[in-house]
C-alpha cells in the first residue's frame, strides 16, 4: 500500500533512526519527509520507504503550514513512544 502525504513514520534506519516523521510527498518507493526541527518543512528529507515504518495516524497538512505546528503534532509520538502501532 503506498504511502500517502499527512501519514506519520518512524524512520527505521539511518543516523535519524527512531525520529517521527511526516510524508510531505511519495514517488517511486521514496518519501520526502519533514519533522520541523531538524527537516523543515522547506527542505524535507528523500527516504526510501523501506527504511521507514508507518503507522495508522494520518495528520491533516492542510492545517500545518509552520513548523512549530508540525512539531507540535508530532509532540505526542515523542512522548508517548510506545503508544502508537505501527504497521
């Protein structure tokens, strides 16, 4: 199933292994990737999908247009490490 603009990941692989993210964009089995911190939303980060791992949270990017919004949505999945399945 690929991977759709809005849906959280969990990078999986890399130096940035472990740190939320969300997909910006998805083309031919790669992602663009932003966190609002260290991957603004200007200059996301292109990651292959198999070094990711999605989840079933889908965040609207509609309403996130800054990055203090972004990070601020993705505050809970830091904090809450073992509260959200992945897939």
């Amino acid at each position: 199933m690929p991977l759709e603009a809005g849906t959280v990941v969990r990078s999986a692989a890399g130096h940035d292994s472990g740190s939320w993210f969300v997909v910006l964009s998805a083309e031919k089995g790669f992602v663009r990737l932003a966190d609002g911190k260290t991957r603004p939303l200007e200059k996301p980060k292109r990651k292959s999908e198999k070094h990711i791992r999605k989840t079933n949270t889908r965040l609207d990017l509609s309403s996130i247009n800054t990055n203090k919004k972004l990070r601020e949505a993705l505050r809970e999945f830091r904090g809450n490490e073992g509260g959200n399945q992945l897939v």
